[in-house]
C-alpha cells in the first residue's frame, strides 16, 4: 500500500508542475473511513486533480487511489486516472485527446489504458452551469485475469456542473467504452458529487463514484460502487 501511496502522490506531483503554478488550479483530496469493534475495516482514498483554462484549450487531470480492507483482508486497491485536452474551434465545439488509465487488483485488472480522439460540443455553457457531450474512437491496451489484449474502441463522455452560489456545487461525469469488435464487453465510470467551500483552501466533498465492467475477470462483480466524503486541498 506503501509503495502505491508514494507512487501517485509522485504522479500527481509531477502533473501540477507543468506550466506556470498560476495558470494552474489544484487541489489534494483525502478521505478515510476507521471502524472498530466488531467489524475492523480501514478505507482511504487519495485523488489529486489538476486543470488549466484557456481562451482556445481546455487541460484537465486527475488520479484517484483506493485502499480499502476489513478484518485484514484487502477490499478495494486501485488506481484510476485520466487525462484530457480539448481544443475549441468556436465558444462551444472542440475537439481533442483523452487519455485514460486504471489498475485494480481486486477486480483483477494489472492494467487498462485508453487513448481517445474525441470531438465534443458545449450545450449550456454559462458562468454557473455547464454541459457538454463528446464522443470519438481509439485505442485501448489491458491485461485482465492474466490476459492481455489490445482492441480499438468508441468512447463517448458527458460532463455537467452547477455552481447554486459562490461556495456550493454539484457536478456529474459519465464515460463508457465499447470494444468495435465486442459490444457487449463495454465499460462505464460515472461520478456524482457535491462540493461545499470551508475557507479559502479547504472544502468539503461528498460524492459516489460507480464503476461497471460488462465482462469482468472470473470472480469478480461487475459493479464498483463506491461513497465517499473527504476533504479537498485547493492550491
């Protein structure tokens, strides 16, 4: 777990120094959850996120770590991140890059990373809401259950986000991938979450994040569901 800490916070770390630290909003977030007694059971997470706004492009990043055990047994122990470019040809059209990794041990995925050319439009696009819709195809390469394999894919992305004032906020994100030769062996990631300002630097989150692996590796579920209430860093 040690290790796996380390290596994200060094991920993260190495993205928000990029560019001038201005230009760039950052934010840590930690989350834990201890029980005692009858049940002993530890969950922590870690996630950093990172964007840059431009008038012509838009720069976002994120990566997200899980660690979860009861009763000594590891229950969840993953990695999940993205990364994406967008560049806008008028006030709501663009097109860009999407690049995507996840491992998850205990859904036996060593490793799955997509890279996407995406096209995409805002639908509402204002100072406190907005809304876009994107799509396009690429390349993933994974190991699953021991297995390897490499398959071209179309992606399709939906992201929304509503500010009710200048300290609270909802916001909602929902991916899928569909292999083009295997349609029926598609996966999907979405995330539901509010965000309440604390002070200038701290916020408070709560948010549910499911993941959905239409053929899972033998033994494991098909669906990742995941609450989680922490703390965000903002820098």
């Amino acid at each position: 777990m040690k290790n796996k800490i380390l290596t994200s916070i060094a991920m993260a770390t190495a993205l928000s120094v990029s560019g001038n630290a201005e230009e760039w909003k950052n934010s840590f977030d930690l989350g834990a959850t201890l029980t005692k007694g009858n049940s002993d059971s530890l969950l922590v997470t870690l996630g950093f996120a990172t964007e840059k706004i431009e008038a012509a492009n838009e720069y976002r990043a994120n990566l997200f770590y899980t660690y979860g055990e009861d009763t000594g047994t590891a229950t969840n122990d993953e990695i999940l991140g993205s990364a994406a470019w967008r560049h806008l040809y008028s006030d709501t059209t663009y097109a860009g890059l999407r690049a995507d990794f996840r491992k998850d041990d205990l859904s036996d995925i060593q490793y799955r990373a997509s890279l996407s050319g995406l096209v995409g439009h805002y639908f509402i696009k204002e100072e406190k809401t907005k809304l876009s819709l994107e799509g396009g195809v690429g390349f993933t390469f994974e190991e699953q259950g021991n297995v390897t394999n490499e398959y071209a894919h179309v992606y399709a992305g939906e992201f929304f986000e509503h500010h009710f004032n200048d300290k609270t906020k909802v916001y909602q994100s929902l991916t899928v991938y569909v292999p083009v030769d295997n349609t029926d062996d598609y996966q999907l990631v979405a995330e539901l979450g509010v965000e309440t300002t604390l002070t200038d630097t701290l916020s408070l989150k709560v948010y549910a994040q499911d993941k959905y692996d239409a053929v899972p590796a033998s033994g494991s579920d098909r669906n990742d569901f995941k609450l989680i209430t922490g703390i965000s860093y903002k820098f």
